[in-house]
C-alpha cells in the first residue's frame, strides 16, 4: 500500500509478507520495518527529480525506514546551512554508516546541480 503524507513523503506500508527487496537501504534493518519512506538522494526540494519508477530506485531514490529518512535530511540541512560537507559533524554524531553514505551522495549531486546551473548562466 501507498501512502503520502502533507510533507509530499511516499511511504510504503510494507506487509510482513510483501515480496522482493523491501528494506531500509541505509540501515538494512528488516525486522519490525513495516514503513518504508521514498528517500529522493538529491532531495526534490532542493531540484532533484521527483520520480518513483520502479527503474529509477538505487539511481534517484531509495527505500528508507523513518529514522534514517530523517537522519539524512538533519545531515543534509546542516551541511546546507554551513556551505559544505562537515566531517567533524557527522564524527561527532556518530551516525549509521549507511545514512552517512546517503547524505554524502546527495550532497554531491547537490554540488554538481549547482555547478551545472553556473555553468548554463554562463553561456
């Protein structure tokens, strides 16, 4: 089943019998998940594409229990707000390495997108 609350998150109620791969993808944790989140890697709100194809998980989104899910996007709003990817930061907390590894990617894209965009008003 689908869901979708009023902060535009797709969740998948997952059934304890629910075929394939259905799993948090930061943490891997199956046992006693029964929500998993849509986690765009270059957050919609910050340009990334809004797909949910089934082809498009593991390049655009990922499955993402709610803690990770949200884990991710504190990371990716401080490093936001502090203008670059802030390793002391993420040692302090000492998050999962899995979300770390999902921040960072969006974070990366998060650079290149802004690069394109000065790129094109240059020419």
């Amino acid at each position: 089943m689908i869901d979708s609350d009023v902060h535009n998150t797709t969740r998948l109620i997952v059934e304890p019998d629910f075929p394939g791969d259905k799993r948090c993808a930061m943490c891997r944790r199956t046992r006693g998940v029964y929500v998993l989140e849509i986690h765009h890697i270059l957050p919609k709100g910050w340009g990334g594409p809004s797909t949910e194809a089934q082809s498009a998980r593991g390049s655009v989104w990922e499955y993402a229990d709610a803690n990770c899910h949200n884990t991710v996007h504190l990371i990716l709003d401080h490093m936001k707000r502090v203008g670059e990817w802030d390793a002391t930061y993420v040692q302090h907390w000492d998050f999962p390495a899995g979300v770390v590894r999902y921040a960072k990617a969006g974070w990366e894209r998060y650079l290149e997108k802004l690069e394109n965009r000065e790129e094109t008003s240059q020419l």
